[in-house]
C-alpha cells in the first residue's frame, strides 16, 4: 500500500533567525538590542518535508532529535504542517540539533551546534515505512556521515521496493567534497544541488558541464542557480527555467522548497521542464516570508504565479 508520497530521511533540527539591518555582535560583554529574534523549523530535509506537505503531498519523516525542548518544537512544528514524524526518534541525553543565523535581508551567517543531526542512521528507518513511499529523499548529505555510508544500502532497497529516490547534497563543511557521494549518486534518481555546490561535486567550474557530469547512468540533475532560476539535465537533455523577479525577504530554505516543489511535480508525472518551471516558482515563493517554511506555497499560489509570468 502506497499510501506515503514522499518519505523525507534527514535532519530535524530549529533555526534561531536573528534578523537586524546590522545583526552583528559585539565582544567585550556589549549587549545589542535587534530587530527581532525568532525560532523556526531549520534544517534542508525538514524545510523540504514542510514544503512537500504544503503542495499537498503524503509526507512523513525519519530524524533524531533531543529530548528537549527544540527538539519538541520542531516536531510539533512538522506535525502541525501535515508531515507524519510517527516515526522520528528522540534520543535521551542528547541535544538537538541548532542554527543561529544571523541575517540582515542581503546576507547571512550562521552558526550551527550539530548537536543530533548526525545522529540518523539508515537502521532507523522502519522498512514497513519505506515499502510504502512513493519516493525517498534525503538532505544535507555532508552533515550526516553515518546516513550517507548506509545511504547505497538504503536508496537500492528503496529502488527494489519499486520507490524513487533523491538527494540534495548541500555544502560540505569539511571542503573534501567526498564523504561517499560517488557511491550514494548510484542509487539516485534525482541529484539537487546549487550551483557552487555541483561544481565543487563534479569538479568543474562551468555549471552546465557540472549537470552533465552529475546526470550520468541516466540520473536527473538538477542544479538551482539562486536568482537566475534553475537548470536540470535528463536523458541527455538540458533545460533551463528562468525565475522571476520577487522580493525577496528572506531566501533561507529557498533551495529546500524548490527541491519540495521539483519532486510533487515529478510524482504528478509533469515532464522535467514543467517540474524545473514549477520548482523554479516554489523556491521564489518561498523567499516571501523570513525562515525556511512560512513563505511556502500552497498549489494554486504556484499555479497562480506561473500563469501571471506567461501573461
Ligand atoms: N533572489 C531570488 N529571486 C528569485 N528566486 C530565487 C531567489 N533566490 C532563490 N530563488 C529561488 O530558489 C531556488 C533555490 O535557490 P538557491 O539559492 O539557488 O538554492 P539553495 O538555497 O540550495 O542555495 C532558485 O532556483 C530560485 O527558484
Ligand atoms: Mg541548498
């Protein structure tokens, strides 16, 4: 019975978003006053599982967090957008996962305790759970070493259970671009990273090259281009989606969302252009609101959006 659409496995973890025109600390003991301090739901696979279920797709999730009180904020916060965290483990002793991002509308810089997020391990997904996704999707590979060394094992028997899967890399802190990836990419059918991170991936400054190289043994590779929109390679093909000029408040997440958008799109069956078009939309809309989830869009919103930039 497949009756989950997409079974998001990865970090769960909050962001403490410190917004100010100059949200800079001071040494010396100094105390400044900002604009405003929020808490909200971090993290690439959680955003992109709020984003998801904000489409309307079945979405559940499988994550470790602490047992305290930002790990049951972020859980609340998933389960009260619709995504089923039934099966997220809270780990005793442990402290979840944090991001402080300091942010001034232009730039950010964030501070991360990693705390859990590489707490999740392939064994903590029940396989009655993953013989009934639609597909698999997995974030933030480079954050998670024990996820992404269980990753081949996990995806292929996703792939055997007849699910599709996907992986959004992100940025490797540790700058060594490895970790496993060449053997995760082999059991992937949709790979969904930005464009510094695809040419660090494939070892290649020019982006186009980067999808190609990213795209071989018949995978999807889309690569998102921030302001520029989005370009995707599949079957040899490549395709490009322009985005729209937006106000753009806040673009934590935005990548997160479009991956959201890219893959609801694929599971309705769109061709990979339309799904760039409708990623491209997703990750713009969701730049309209401060933190990764509140500015997501809801299905017409993005339908809607679409047809004003064809009018
Ligand atoms: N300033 C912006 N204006 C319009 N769309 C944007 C902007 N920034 C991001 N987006 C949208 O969000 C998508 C992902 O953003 P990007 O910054 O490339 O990814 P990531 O968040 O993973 O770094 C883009 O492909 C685009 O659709
Ligand atoms: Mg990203």
């Amino acid at each position: 019975m497949r009756d989950i659409d997409l079974l998001v496995v990865g970090e769960i973890n909050p962001d403490v978003v410190v917004t100010d025109p100059d949200p800079v600390p001071v040494f010396g003991q100094a105390e400044r006053l900002v604009e405003g301090i929020r808490l909200t739901i971090g993290s690439s696979s959680a955003i992109t599982a709020c984003g998801a279920a904000r489409l309307g797709l079945r979405v559940a999730m499988v994550g470790v967090v602490g047992d305290d009180a930002l790990g049951r904020f972020t859980l609340d916060a998933l389960a009260s957008r619709g995504v089923d965290v039934s099966a997220c483990r809270v780990a005793a002793g442990r402290p979840t996962g944090v991001s402080v991002v300091l942010g001034n509308g232009r730039d950010r810089a964030i501070l991360t305790a990693p705390g859990t997020i590489p707490d999740t391990r392939a064994s903590d997904v029940p396989a009655g759970l993953l013989a009934r996704a639609r597909h698999v999707h997995v974030g933030s590979f480079f954050l998670q070493p024990g996820l992404a060394a269980d990753l081949p094992a996990l995806f292929r028997a996703a792939r055997d259970g007849g699910a599709t899967t996907s992986l959004d890399p992100n940025w490797d802190p540790s700058g060594a671009w490895d970790g496993g990836f060449a053997a995760a990419l082999g059991e992937t059918d949709i790979v969904l990273p930005n464009e510094a991170e695809a040419r660090r991936l494939a070892a290649t400054d020019d982006v186009e090259t980067a999808a190609r190289v990213l795209a071989a043994d018949g995978r999807t590779a889309v690569v998102k281009l921030g302001a520029l929109g989005a370009l995707a390679v599949s079957g040899g093909s490549l395709v490009r989606a322009a985005a729209r000029e937006v106000d753009a408040v806040d673009t934590t997440g935005a990548g997160d969302s479009f991956d959201a958008g890219f893959l609801a799109a694929r599971l309705d069956g769109r061709p990979v252009e339309d799904a760039l078009a409708f990623a491209v939309a997703c990750g713009s809309l969701s730049t309209r609101a401060a933190g990764g989830t509140d500015g997501q869009p809801i299905r017409d919103e993005v339908e809607g959006w679409l047809r004003e930039g064809r009018a």
